[in-house]
C-alpha cells in the first residue's frame, strides 16, 4: 500500500496540465482505490473514505499536502467564477508499484479529458456512493464484494 503522500505525488505529477483541483485529485485517489478493491487487492492509499454531502472525501488529502514539502495549495477561480483549490507537486518523483501506478494511469487517462460534471456523475455512480448513507465510512473491500456477488459487475 503506498502512503497517501506518494499516491498524491504521483497523480499531481502524472495529471495532464495544473488545473487539479483538491477534490479532483481527492475523488482521482477514491476511484483508484475503488478500482483495486474491484480488482481483489488492497486500497492504494489508506484512506479510510467518508461518504459525506459531495460523495467519497476526506479532509487527508489536503492536510498531507498542505504537511509536506513539494506540494503547493493555491487558490484560484474556475472558469464559472467559482473559488477553488488547486494541488501542485513538485518534489521527487514519489515510489509506487508499477500495478499501483498503472492503476492510477487508468484513472487518469479516463477522467483526464472530461468536464468536471461528466467527472462527478461517474463518481457519483460507482457503487460505494449508490449504495450507502451520507456520513459513512466507505468500506471499498467489503462493498467490492457486495458488488461482485451482486451481479451487476457482469
């Protein structure tokens, strides 16, 4: 399991662009754990993830960042005059698995072109936030084999 730390470097260092906003990379971290669950392996980070009012998010990822060298946490506006905040890395390249980064390769290859509400409906529609109360804690092993034995993963 990498840290938190390490799996934010590298989608920070690996997004096309600077425009990844806190939640962004936040919801980018809780599909890549969701997609290992899927998988039968361990989460990639270990984040114990909250289903709170703007679906799976924790208050870790802008800690760690606003904790540790190399990241950067800058407040701009989006293009509809929103505030928002904006996540840079610029440290060392961080260490990952190659399975944890192809993981998270696939993520970012999927969401990367997407406008931010296309992005949300697919967060909003993974099983994990379909199935359980606001204020949860999203168990991502359990609920991947809830999903599975469901048979709507077919």
């Amino acid at each position: 399991m990498a840290t938190l730390k390490d799996a934010m470097a590298y989608v920070c260092s690996s997004y096309p662009g600077s425009d990844l906003s806190k939640a962004k990379l936040a919801k980018i971290l809780y599909l890549a754990d969701w997609k290992a669950a899927l998988s039968g392996r361990d989460q990639i980070t270990p984040v114990q993830w909250k289903f709170n009012h703007y679906g799976p998010y924790v208050t870790d990822v802008v800690d760690t960042a606003r904790d540790n060298d190399g990241f950067s946490l800058v407040n701009d506006w989006t293009a509809f005059g929103n505030r928002r905040t904006v996540v840079r890395y610029a440290g060392e390249r961080p260490e990952l698995s190659q399975d944890e980064r192809d993981t998270i390769d696939g993520i970012i290859q999927r969401v990367a072109s997407m406008s931010f509400d296309a992005f949300l409906k697919l967060v909003y529609s993974t099983y994990p936030v379909v199935v359980s109360d606001r204020g949860s804690v999203l168990d991502l092993r359990r609920l991947a084999g809830d999903y599975q034995r469901s048979g709507l993963s077919s």
